[in-house]
C-alpha cells in the first residue's frame, strides 16, 4: 500500500501559503493604487463549463470503471495503485522520490552530457548511478549507462523538471489567486472573469487538471527512464 509522506504535503502547503501571502500583498497594491480597468475580451465560460462536463465523466467513468476491475495487489515498491491511488498518487512516498528526481533532472542530465562530452565518462555514471540509488532507492551498481542513455534521457529530464517545477507554480498560483483575485485588475481579463467567481472556477479546474496531468507525466517518464537504464546492465 502507497504511504502518504509529509514532505509533499509540506513543500505543497508551503507553496499554497507563500502564493497566499503574495496575493494579499498584490490585493492591498491595487487597492493603494487602483488601476482602469481594460476590456474584458472574452470569459472561456461556456470553454470551460464543457471541460468541466467532459471532467465529471471522467471522474465518475473511472470510478465505475475501477470498481469493475479485479482488485490488485499493492505493488511491491509502494506505488500507488487504483482508483484511490491515482488520486493520493502526489501525496505518497512514491511520488515523492519521483517529484525530487524530476526536479533535479535536467540539470544534473545536462552536467552528465558535458562530463561525457570532456572524457569524464566515468564520472557521468558515478553521478548518475549515485541520483538512481540516492533519491529512488534504486540498485543501479550494475548498470553500464551508455552515452545513448545520456542522450536519450535529455528530453526525458527537460519534460518532467518542467513538470516537477509547473506541479508547484500551479499551487503556488492557486494561493496567490485566493485573495489577489479580489482585485478587479486581476478578473477582468482572465479565462472566467470578470468576476472573481468565474475567474476563480475556470483557473482552479485547469491548475487540478494540469497538476494531475504533471504527476501522470512525471511517474511514467521516470518509469521509462528506469527501465532504459535496467537494459543497460
């Protein structure tokens, strides 16, 4: 069974409140200096009303969908799994490992390419071998990681840092937006403005799609990225 950890419900919390204190800071600037309000051009209502439609079915289809499949073991490396499990996916030791790994990818991704590309071939597999073990808990003593799996994870590390760090600016943004959406600069010309009701329904359903959308690319990259390099043994 999946264990919930306290570090993605920290550093998450953490976000939502620093996004929070922002937005009261912006509300209280606008109030201090009030600005014209522009036209509103467009409000992506009847846009986002569908999505919200096409949401609910998914939600519900998957539930019915889950409860008519047999029911499955825990996996042994504590990933989360089912209906239950897609939805507490963030919050879990699991994913955890996979958010701190992400985030970390391109960077240290970019590091290997250039050690291999100055001869320090070895020294690009002791640091990669070192971010396997260290942060997955993966045994990688074994695997021989050729400059193809270095090249071929580039685009794989540039795809889920990017999703690693939208994952926390999409929590951060639905803080800021609790209170800086009270100030009418903010509304008017957003998806679901002018006001901060519609504003507020259209930006927090696309920041939880996108969120899952990002932990669903994140646990199947890295997945990818792990059996590219179980094959290098």
């Amino acid at each position: 069974m999946a264990k919930i950890s306290k570090w993605p419900i920290g550093v998450y919390g953490a976000f939502f409140a620093v996004g929070f204190v922002a937005g009261i800071v912006s509300y209280l600037q606008s109030k201090a200096h009030p600005q014209p309000l522009p036209a509103q051009v467009g409000n992506a209502v009847p846009m986002h009303l569908t999505i919200a439609a096409l949401l609910i079915i998914a939600i519900v289809g998957g539930y019915f969908i889950s409860k008519r499949r047999p029911q499955v073991k825990g996996a042994a490396n504590g990933a989360p799994h089912g209906y239950a499990g897609f939805w507490k996916a963030p919050f879990t030791v699991y994913y955890w490992k996979r958010l701190l790994f992400s985030a970390v990818s391109l960077p240290c991704t970019l590091a290997e390419l250039l050690l291999n590309a100055i001869g320090q071939s070895a020294a690009a597999k002791r640091l990669e071998r070192w971010r396997l073990r260290r942060i997955l808990g993966n045994n990688s003593s074994a695997y021989r990681l050729s400059v193809a799996y270095f090249l071929i994870g580039l685009p794989i590390a540039a795809a889920i840092t990017l999703c690693a760090f939208l994952s926390v600016f999409l929590v951060w943004r639905a803080g800021l937006e609790v209170v800086g959406a009270l100030d009418p600069t903010f509304t008017v010309g957003a998806w679901g403005g002018p006001t901060y009701l519609g504003a507020s329904f259209a930006h927090y359903m696309d920041a939880f799609i996108m969120f899952y959308g990002a932990v669903v690319v994140i646990r199947w990259l890295v997945s990818v990225q792990l059996r590219m390099a179980a094959q290098t043994k």
